[in-house]
C-alpha cells in the first residue's frame, strides 16, 4: 500500500462527517459531539495502520501536517467564537477538519465555507427582507467603529431581526469540496502506479 490509499480512508471519512453534520446541523442547528468524537477515532484508527504499512518517518509527517491543520482550524475560529458568532460545534467541527484535511486544506475548507455562507446568507436576507436592514446596520458598525476611534466596537449582532444560520453546513460544504479535489488527485496516482 501506497499513502495515497490512506489518504484516500481519511477523504471518505471526512466527507461521510461532513455529509453527517451538514444534514444534523441544517435539521436540528447543532453539531453532535459524538460524530466528532468517531470521526477523531476513525482518524486514530487509519494514522495506527499506516505504521504498519508505510516509514515511520512518513506517517510522523503526516501526523505532524495533521496536528498543525487541527491547531490551525481553532485558532481561525477563536475570535468569532469569542464575539458568538460561531458555536463551539462549528470550532470542533473546523479543528476535525483540520486533523483530517491538513493545514491547505483547512485553510481552504474556511475560505470555501465562508463564500458559501455568504452567499447563503445574503439569499436568507434577501428572502427575508433584511437586506435593507442589513445595509443600515452595516452603515451604523462602520460609523460608530470610526467615531470610537475603532474603540467601541460591541454591537450586538445577535438582534431579534438577526437571520440565524447552520454554519456547519457552509463549512461541511467546503470540506466536501476540497476533499473530492484531493480525493481526484490521489486517485489519479494509484492509477499511474498500477499502470507502471
């Protein structure tokens, strides 16, 4: 066995949570810390094999490449979860991710479930009518924030009007994305190895 036939256990495992939370999150708007829980054992339980499969110099790379994406993904969602803009479910999820997807593919994850939850976000507000409540509000944080001397910036951002959103879902989407790219280009390498 080649690391691309583990890379590819460990895509299929993050796209079979992502598939999981996206549908929890979007019914019940939280993330099960159990699905977080396998996934994490599942991970374990693959990283084991390749030991016994593969140099240990490699697995301690890719262990190490793992373990940065996981620190990488928490340390991208402190400050949003600090000001409760994200639950803590969406910050372990991103931190799975990360162990799962590395440190590229936990930075692309974030930025691919940022567009998605944008986008989304502005259909819900537009559907919703609150696009132009949107923009006033949006008007006032930027001229409070240059009024304070970027001082005062505690708005509350959680109003009765506020449009509340599964963002496990944006998130699980990009991981989806991102691993299927990757799932493409390890498939690829095992079929040039066999053709050699």
């Amino acid at each position: 066995m080649v690391f691309s036939h583990f890379v590819l256990l460990l895509l299929l495992g993050v796209m079979l949570l992502s598939v999981m939370v996206a549908i929890n999150d979007y019914k019940y708007r939280r993330i099960p810390n159990i699905y977080l829980m396998y996934a994490v054992a599942y991970w374990m339980v693959v990283f084991a094999t390749m030991f016994f499969y593969l140099p240990t110099v490699d697995v301690a790379k890719g262990l190490f490449f793992s373990i940065i994406g996981m620190v990488l993904g928490g340390a991208f969602f402190i400050v949003p979860y600090r000001l409760k803009q994200v639950g803590a479910g969406d910050v372990k999820l991103v931190m799975v991710f990360g162990l799962y997807l590395s440190m590229r593919g936990v930075i692309l994850t974030v930025l691919l479930g940022a567009m998605i939850g944008g986008v989304w976000a502005l259909y819900l507000a537009y559907r919703q009518g609150g696009l132009k409540h949107m923009w006033y509000n949006m008007k006032f944080m930027a001229r409070s924030a240059y009024l304070s001397g970027f001082q005062d910036m505690g708005w509350d951002l959680k109003s009765d009007g506020s449009i509340k959103m599964p963002y496990g879902v944006a998130l699980s989407i990009g991981a989806i994305l991102i691993a299927l790219e990757q799932f493409e280009l390890h498939w690829a390498k095992i079929q040039a190895l066999g053709l050699q």
